[in-house]
C-alpha cells in the first residue's frame, strides 16, 4: 500500500508521517518535489508514484498574505485539489483532503455543522471551499476534514507565537470575541487514519480498490474538531498556565490582555464564530478527538521535553 502525503514539511504533513501504519510505504513530498501550483507537475508525479491514497495535506495557509497572493492562493487551495480528484479518479486512488472553518462568515451562533450556509469572508476561505467543491465534484472518492486553529509543536503556529510573547514581553494582547476548538496537528493526524481504519478495517488489508469503494460508500465532508470550545484568549490562558507549570519554558509576562478582534488589524477578515460540530463523524466512522486542552497539554509536554534533551 503506497500512501502519498504532500506538504510534508507543515504541521499536519508532517504528523501524518507519523501517525500513518508501518503496513504503508509513505512517500512524503515537499513543494520543492511536488509544487500543487503547477497543474501539469501534479499529474506527472501521481503518474510517476503511481500512489494508492492520496492524503493532500499541503495548503496555501498565509491568511493575511492571501489577501495580496490570491492567484498563488487559489492555484493551490483551489486547482490542485480538483486536478488530484480528476486524476486520482482516472487512476482509481482514493483521496483524502482538509479544509477550514473559514468557509464560514462565523455568524451562526451555535457550533457548524457541514450542511451550513457556506459564506466565506477572506481569500483564503473562497480558495478553500473552492477546492473542498473541486474535490467532490472530481468523482475521486474521498474524504474532506474541515478543521480549525491547527497548532503543533513546531514554529509558525498560535502556541508557538504565545510562548515567544510570554518570554518577552510584560503584556500580551490577546482577541477575546473570536471563538472556536483549538486542535493539535497530531490529533488531526490520529483523527485521520482512525477515519480511514474505520472505512477500511485492519491497515494489513488496505488496497486501493477496497478504501476507494469503502470511501464512496462512507466517505464525504466531516468536520473534524476537539471537545470543548474556547476564545484565542482562552487558548493563550491555558498555554501560559501550563507554561508557566513547567520548567522547561521562560513565562516574564504579568498581564494578559483581552481585546475585541477589532482593536487586532490584520489584512483578511476572519469568523466571530469558528465552532465546528463533529457530530456526524463520530455518528458516522466513531471518531471523536479529545477535549482540546488535552492537546495542549501533550503538545506542550512533548516540547518541554525536547527542549530539556537540548539542554543536556
């Protein structure tokens, strides 16, 4: 079973490295080895990998940027997603995609479910509902996981931007009117084959024909979130407390600050409301992800024990 991975280099890219069956032979791929803003590129390489699943977890993800970008936006958020469901279609490969809770204009005022009213209010949304569309239209058989405030342990995330502030600086502003589930990569990547698994039963037995046929049967659009809800305030809360519990990490700030998403400038418009409902996932494949400040602790935990082993 060959599995191929792309954006390998990025949060959920590189957990799904991870988290995928010793049974599968992963080839993971970087921009430089696969550039989804290339079309012609894209079909190339599926012919010469000749993958059995395709995992697409590569995005264009600079929100603000995107608003400058769209054409380098909508390339890869939007045509690379349809041009590897219709070639993943013509080869039979089943495929799996992510999206974001950006489709959304966060005005509801419960938790989304995936039948909502779509209505994007940034670039980098219209480019990604663009592509769950050309997904699903490709005839690929697929599944598409719409997740929200992804982290992980590397750089360029929310918790790491808060323990950078946390150590510099006595006051940190933090939006407090902004609400959703703050989700770890790794469970994002666990979510995924325990999705897959629950499709295609034992990975031992996993074929190309078997996950496309289990996919076209249970596969679709699922929201993929943690329990729990929380505001970016409220995320940066628990980073500090459990920072400041440890340690492994160096916490000089004294306020913490909670302000209105207006009194934050930033080039893109983003959701009141990023609340995702992962009910018809669990009702569906069983899969349910943990309460989101359980990945904050593992998150955090996994970090602090990296940095005291570059300590020794």
């Amino acid at each position: 079973m060959k599995v191929l991975v792309t954006g390998r280099s990025g949060q959920v890219g590189r957990e799904l490295v991870r988290a995928l069956p010793d049974v599968a032979e992963v080839i993971a791929t970087r921009r430089d080895e696969l550039d989804l803003s290339r079309p012609h590129e894209i079909v190339r390489r599926l012919h010469e990998l000749r993958p059995d699943l395709i995992i697409n977890a590569a995005a264009y993800t600079a929100v603000d940027r995107a608003e400058e970008e769209p054409d380098e936006a909508l390339a890869v958020n939007a045509h690379a997603p349809r041009i590897l469901g219709e070639e993943a279609a013509r080869m039979g490969v089943p495929v799996v995609h992510y999206s974001t809770d950006y489709v959304f204009d966060g005005e509801k005022a419960a938790p989304y479910e995936e039948a909502d009213r779509t209505a994007p209010l940034n670039v980098y949304g219209r480019t990604k509902l663009l592509g769950e569309r050309g997904l699903r239209a490709s005839g690929a058989a697929h599944l598409i996981f719409r997740v929200a405030w992804v982290y992980g342990s590397g750089p360029a995330n929310f918790l790491a931007t808060m323990l950078k502030l946390f150590a510099e600086r006595d006051t940190v502003r933090v939006v407090a009117d902004e609400l959703g589930a703050p989700t770890w990569s790794r469970d994002i990547a666990r979510g995924t084959i325990a999705a897959l698994r629950a499709v295609g039963g034992d990975p031992r037995g996993w074929t190309r024909s078997r996950l496309a046929s289990a996919l076209r049967e249970r596969g679709g659009l699922y929201h993929l979130a943690p329990a729990g809800e929380t505001s970016w305030y409220g995320f940066a809360a628990e980073i500090r407390r459990l920072a400041e519990a440890s340690d492994a990490f160096t916490t000089r700030v004294s306020s913490l600050v909670a302000i209105p998403a207006r009194e934050w400038p930033s080039a893109a418009r983003r959701p009141r409301n990023s609340r995702l409902s992962s009910g018809a996932l669990a009702s569906a494949l069983g899969v349910r992800l943990p309460d989101w400040r359980n990945g904050v602790e593992s998150c955090l935990r996994e970090i602090a024990a990296t940095r005291e082993v570059s300590a020794v």
